[in-house]
C-alpha cells in the first residue's frame, strides 16, 4: 500500500462505527467512512468535541452540523521536493473538504519525476494534463514541480477554487490552462488539434454529468478513456497516473487497462491501494487505489 505518512496539517485520529476523526489545521471534523465496517470504543477526545460533524442521512446524502468552525480555512503540504503546496478548505455537499489527502502520495511520487527531468534538461517543457482535476491539488503540486499543466473538470466551480489555491501556493502565473468542459469530449478535441501531453493524470468519479449533462459511469467509460488518452501521450512520455475510488476497480484492474493500454511505450506498471496512517493505533485506513506507469529510459 502507498501511505500519505509525511502531513503536518492532516491526520487520521481514530476511525469507528462508519466515520472517521479527522484533524484538518486547527480543527477536527467527523465524517463518514465506507472502510470504516468496524465498531471499536471511541475512547479519543474528539469524538465528543469536534468542530464539524457531517451526518449521513439513511435516504442518501447528509448534512453538516458544525461547532465552532471557520467558513474557510487552509492547511499547508510540503512536497518531497520542497515546494510546498497550500490549500484553502471549505466543507460542503456531501462530506468533502476539498482535499483528498490520502492523495499526497502521488503528488510526491510525480512531482519528483517532473523535478528530476527538468533537472537533467532546464529547457524541457513538461506538457501535464489532469482530468476529473477537483479543486487542482495534482495540478499544484506538477506545477510547483515545474511542469506546463492543462486542468480539465466539468464544475465551473472546482475550477474556480482550483485557481485560489494555485494563487494561495504562489502559482498564480504559473503555466496552467484552466479547462470547464466535459473530460472525454475534451481528449476528443486535443487528438484532432494534434496536440500531446508528456503525463496525464485522471482522477474519475464513479458516476458523474458533465456541463451538459452527459453521463459518465466509470465501469463503461473508463477504459475508452484511457484508450484515448494513450493517442494523446508524447514521443518520450513521463507518466500515466489513474486514481480509483469505485470498489470494483482493484489495483490489478487498474494495472491491467493501463498496460493493455500504453502497452506500445514499454515502462513500468504498477498499482497499489493507497492509505492514511491512523494515529490512534498505528494501522492505515484504506482510501482507494492508484494505478501509475513510468517510462523507463
């Protein structure tokens, strides 16, 4: 399993009973957990004295309760290659922050590629493409690293708080390209503009609409995808990087689409869940999977 060990401001205190106890800064939120299957004692303080807690309702979705919690807020991830990334954070629809921090793996594993061939040619330009991009913590953290990155997702307003962290990282004029569109229809276009990315990153949902409503369901779209994307990829790609949080989508699954997929550039394959560490008892809540190829040289 690939761990997020290295936050200051994240941590996974305890998990119980469906939810988990979370510290975000300053502050300690309540959230559901579809991992979490077991009822251990809730012997940690914040379960009686947190500053958010979202209820999850029985007919589907939920609600916030909140104590004592600010409306915004940030917290701060330094990369392995010390650049260091901030994030602004706002608790909204269905559970979510707008971080997902089990992904601070990945942004170190990619961010170093980025760094190290930039570092063996200053004049290369790292052409990134990230899809399904949320609130941009890849397209941060690949920019920090110095690449050219091209952010694409179908919620004009994950893009728009996608850009206040960038601006919040000191990456306002960075070489980012923020896209509001439809992800497939998107790769569509770039195939027939001719153009090519040397990484693409996608981090799907299982079941999504795009802005004009077209309907993505992960188990019938995504291989198609990453078909397509393979047509994007440059002569001499970096890395391919695929994020799952759909049960039916194992590691081995991921690892299979991507070598059938990118089978004619060689490189290495790998797939693995991905983990936070839980302070309270030295075990790893599982936080879905992460399939990556790298070019070997």
């Amino acid at each position: 399993m690939w761990i997020a060990d290295r936050w200051k401001d994240y941590q996974v205190i305890d998990c119980s009973c469906g939810e988990k106890l979370e510290r975000w800064g300053l502050y300690t939120l309540v959230r559901p957990d579809p991992q979490v299957i077991w009822n251990t004692p809730k012997t940690e303080k914040g379960w009686k004295k947190m500053n958010g807690h979202y209820h999850r309702s029985k007919s589907g979705g939920g609600e916030w309760e909140f104590f004592d919690l600010p409306q915004e807020w940030s917290v701060n991830y330094k990369l392995t290659i010390g650049k260091e990334l901030t994030f602004r954070l706002k608790p909204f629809s269905f559970k979510h922050t707008g971080v997902f921090p089990e992904q601070a793996v990945n942004w170190d594993w990619f961010s170093k590629l980025i760094a190290d061939a930039k570092q063996k040619n200053p004049e290369r330009k790292i052409n990134v493409l990230n899809m399904f991009a949320y609130t941009g913590g890849a397209t941060i953290a690949a920019a920090a690293a110095g690449a050219n990155v091209t952010h694409v997702d179908a919620a004009k307003g994950m893009v728009a708080w996608a850009r206040e962290n960038a601006a919040v990282s000191g990456l306002a004029d960075a070489p980012i390209r923020w896209i509001v569109d439809d992800c497939v229809k998107f790769v569509e276009r770039e195939i027939r503009r001719g153009n090519h990315y040397d990484a693409i990153i996608m981090d799907p949902p299982s079941y999504g609409r795009g802005p004009k409503g077209e309907i993505w369901k992960i188990e019938d779209n995504i291989f198609p995808l990453i078909e397509l994307c393979s047509q994007l990829m440059s002569d001499t790609p970096l890395f391919f990087l695929i994020n799952s949080y759909t049960t039916g989508l194992q590691p081995a699954v991921l690892s299979y689409m991507i070598s059938t997929a990118l089978k004619r550039f060689g490189g290495k394959v790998e797939a693995s869940e991905v983990g936070l560490p839980v302070s309270s008892n030295g075990l790893v809540l599982p936080c879905g999977a992460s399939g990556r190829w790298t070019r070997i040289d």
